[in-house]
C-alpha cells in the first residue's frame, strides 16, 4: 500500500484521525467513500478495532483523493478571491 507520500506504509487509527482533521475532512465523508460504516471508521481511529488491510487501503486512497479534492477547491477559490476559512 502507498501513502500521500509514495512510499509503503501502515497507518494507524491515530494517523488517519490527524490526516482527517488537519485538512477538515468530516468523518463521515472518509468512510463513505472508504465504504466503511460511521462507527467502524470511528472505531478504527480510535484504535478500538484492527483495520484489514483492504480497509486500510481504502481509507487512505479515500483520504488521498479527498485531500487533493480540497487542495484543487480551496487553490480555484485563492485564484478568483474568494474568502478562504483559517
């Protein structure tokens, strides 16, 4: 598995949450595009539960494209002036 940065990694709960909150992506939004329930999701942040690998690698390509996604959003909206939130 590949993460944002190219090379092999496992994330943890721990480094998914700080991936999630640090570029304001709701949790709900991550796991639904993971295709994994809220709770679970929740879980696995939390370190309550042990992801699969095939949940890892979902989760981190969901969060890789969601994090491009608003990396594009918030670069278009500098580009033509609007308000961008601290």
């Amino acid at each position: 598995m590949n993460n944002h940065r190219g090379r092999k990694a496992t994330l943890t709960g721990a480094e998914i949450r700080r991936r999630r909150v640090t570029d304001r992506i709701p949790l709900h939004v991550v796991a639904g595009r993971a295709g994994v329930s809220r709770g679970r999701f929740s879980e696995i942040e939390s370190g309550l539960v042990t992801p699969r690998p095939e949940e890892i690698e979902r989760i981190d390509q969901a969060l890789n494209s969601l994090i491009a996604a608003r990396k594009k959003v918030l670069d278009y909206a500098e580009q033509v002036g609007w308000p961008i939130p601290a």
